[in-house]
C-alpha cells in the first residue's frame, strides 16, 4: 500500500531553516515569507572549523517512509508514483536548529555523488540499471538554513521483472568536505534508499515451434481418414510468472459448404494444461485432429485459445487443409419434410464446371444444376485463378435441391440417386450416392 502524499508536496523549493525551528516544519511551509537575507558566504571550511551538514530528512515528503522512497509502476513507463524527499543544510551535525546565527557553511557545489542500481531483492541477478533514477529540483547551491524539496522517479525499462528493487542515491557537495562525527555520523553527505515495485503484467502468445516469430495462425495439412498434427509454443511474453496456463480448439467449420464440421472432440492437444510457466519461457504444444472418413477436401477452420491466470486470452485461426476426396456429403440424409430442402456437397476444382442430377429408383430424372467452382481471390481481392484459393473457396461447392422435379411438383417419399459430375485434381470424375426423403 503507497503511503498518501506528505503535506510537503505543496512546498517550494527553498524555505527558511529558522521558520522551521520557531513554528514547526509542516507550519513553516504555509508561511509566505522572505528567507533571512545574508551576503553569500564562501564553502564549508573544515580547516576552519566550520563544518554544516547537508542532510536529507527520514519520514519526510512524499512517499517516503523512514530513509527510503516507495514508487511503484508498470514495465515499459516510469513510475506513477512520485517521489519527493527533503534536502536540509542544518547548522551543524549536533547544533541546535534554533540557534542563531547560523555558521558560515553554504554547500555551492551539490551533487549526486553515487546512484546505485536498483536490485531485484528476490532475484539479485536482475537490476533496473541506475541511470533509470530520475532526480528533479536537486539544487546546486543549499545556503546555511535552507532546505528544498527534490523530485525522485525511476524509468522501468520494458521487460522489467514484476518484483520488488532496492538501491540509493547519496548527495554530497564537490568541494565542501565530508567528515564523521565522535558518535559516527557522516557530516556533509547523505544517502536516501529508493524501493520501486514493478507491477506485475501478465502475458501469454502462441509462437512459431522453432522460432520467436509471433503466429498468426497454425495450418494443418492431411487426407480424410487420417490424422493431421502441427505444433506451436505457448510463451509467456509477461513480466511475471504466469499460472494456470490452459489451451483449447473449437470446432472447425468448412469455409464454403454449409454444415460440414469437423467437431472440436476430433482435436488433441498434447499439453492442454500447466500450472506454471516462468517469465521468457516457452511450452511446445502439439495439435492434432483426426479427420472424419469420407469428409470433404477443402478448409476448415476454427479457432485456438490460450489463457492464463490475468493475461489477456490470446486466440488465433487454426485452420485444417483436407486433400480433396471423391465423393459427396450430406448436410442432412434422410432429409424430412420439416427440413425442406436437400443440401448436396462435393468436391471440384477451382474454377472447373460441375453438374448434379437427380434420379429417382426408375433411372428418370428429375433435378439438375449446373455451375463452376468459385475460381478463388487473386492477392488483392479480385476474382481470378489464385493458386491458394482464400476463404470461401477451399475446393467444396454447396448445392441444394428443394425437393422437388423438373415441373416443380414435390416429390414423393423414397430414395433418390445423386450423381455428381466434377473436376478433382485435375481429373474428370463421377461420384454417386443415395439420399432418402422422408414426407
């Protein structure tokens, strides 16, 4: 929990040390007064015995418990939390604030003497390098008795570990000198700890098997009757460990005939689930899908998903090529009145012609419809001969017969003899079966 912002987040940058010895400090900051005016005196002079100590105040500011600064914020921005610590030129190591006048030790030269990294505390071989700690307002010149407010932030690379750092910064003057007191104090310098906590940001992806390409889709290739297989690599492209890591398919649906599915219970997927999987690393999956006897040639597609515990699902096309077969599928057989219609699919050739007829048990005929294959979609999207045929023609054609003869008389009750005359593979063919019809 961040600690709410310290009343000192509406101070200057400078205040008077004496406002703060006379009314209190959070008093001194809602005084508007002129500083004590003295000439501008030379550096600290150790030699000489004066000796001021440049302190940075505990508990002091906002956010900032103790000696430490707490920010916290997302990989890949700077912290959304703002720092802001105190910076005193006191008197002396041990003076009485109070005491007036104040010796002569103005710190002209204020620096950051060291900025360290911020260090991963459970992982110490990971660090948010130091040049990432961003100090605002940090003067040059600290009179004697003044203070100021000096802003502190920490660019987080993106990446960055969730997790909890630590490092400090010590400010001390170029040219003034640093010494300790009896009682071990450091006079002239000091040092403030920064603790950021980079929050977690949980991501999963699917990616290329052999490679850290992102995948837009996996294809699968295979014959009817047998079993297709493709893998992939589950990635946790997050910040943070990911749990609870678990994959699916849908169904995959034939882009151009209607109702041809290959249900999702025919997919395997080797590793559907695992409870943990660490930041960058990766988890091979392999897909396979038993594809029905007897189905269509052509493309059907559905849908892969990842997800983990708080990463956004991930879902990309899963897409399985069916090398063209002979024959022909029916949406529904036997086909009752109810339905209304017959919906007869086969397979033929982009772009070759194709005839259906209709016989009843006595060899008459009584429908027929005649066509030609969606020849496919050029790589801009016109109609054309394109050698990989997009969605929508996979090398499937749907016809429907509305139960009906050649006069437009319904039929009766029986079975009836669909041949189909089609180009596959580039060779001539004739496919025969049976429909029932149901009055």
């Amino acid at each position: 929990m961040i600690k709410p912002p310290h009343i000192f987040s509406t101070m200057g940058k400078h205040a008077s040390l004496g406002l703060i010895a006379r009314y209190g400090l959070a008093t001194a900051l809602c005084i508007v007064a002129p500083t004590l005016a003295r000439a501008q005196a030379p550096a600290c002079d150790a030699f000489a015995g004066r000796l001021g100590d440049l302190d940075i105040l505990d508990d002091q500011g906002d956010f900032v418990w103790g000696n430490t600064v707490h920010l916290e914020g997302p990989p890949g921005a700077g912290t959304t939390t703002l720092g802001t610590f105190i910076i005193i030129n006191r008197d002396s190591a041990s003076a009485n604030q109070a005491a007036f006048p104040y010796s002569n030790c103005n710190y002209n030269n204020i620096y950051v003497a060291l900025r360290t990294n911020l260090v991963n505390q459970a992982n110490p071989a990971l660090a948010i390098p130091a040049q990432d700690i961003i100090l605002n307002n940090l003067p040059h010149v600290l009179p004697t008795g003044q203070f100021a407010f000096v802003g502190v932030s920490v660019i987080l690379p993106p990446g960055t570990v969730a997790g909890r750092y630590l490092g400090s910064i010590t400010i001390s003057d170029s040219v003034a000198a640093i010494s300790q007191t009896t009682t071990g104090e450091i006079v002239g310098s000091d040092q403030i700890d920064i603790e950021v906590v980079v929050d977690p940001l949980p991501s999963v992806t699917l990616v290329n098997a052999d490679s850290a390409r992102r995948l837009d889709s996996l294809v699968v290739r295979g014959r009817a009757g047998e079993r297709a297989t493709g893998t992939l690599r589950v990635a946790n492209t997050g910040n943070a460990p990911l749990t609870n890591v678990q994959v699916s398919a849908t169904d995959l649906q034939s882009e151009s005939s209607v109702g041809i599915v290959i249900p999702a219970q025919n997919i395997s997927i080797s590793t559907t689930n695992f409870s943990s999987l660490a930041v960058s690393d990766t988890q091979r999956v392999t897909v396979a899908v038993s594809i029905p006897p007897g189905v269509l040639g052509g493309r059907y597609r559905g849908s892969l998903l990842v997800q983990g515990q708080g990463a956004t699902p991930q879902r990309i096309p899963l897409v399985v090529i069916v090398t063209s077969s002979r024959g022909i599928v029916f949406e529904n057989n036997p086909v009752r009145n109810a339905n209304g219609v017959a919906r007869i699919a086969f397979n033929g050739d982009p772009g070759t012609d194709y005839q259906v007829g209709i016989f009843d048990m006595n060899g008459l005929l009584l429908f027929t419809a005649t066509g030609t294959v969606f020849p496919g979609l050029t790589p801009t999207g016109t109609p054309g001969t394109a050698q990989n045929p997009g969605a929508g023609a996979d090398f499937a054609v749907n016809v429907t017969w509305p139960l009906v003869n050649g006069r437009g008389e319904g039929v009766a009750s029986g079975t009836y003899l669909v041949v189909v005359e089609s180009t596959v593979n580039g060779q001539r063919q004739l496919a025969r079966d049976k429909l029932m019809v149901i009055r």
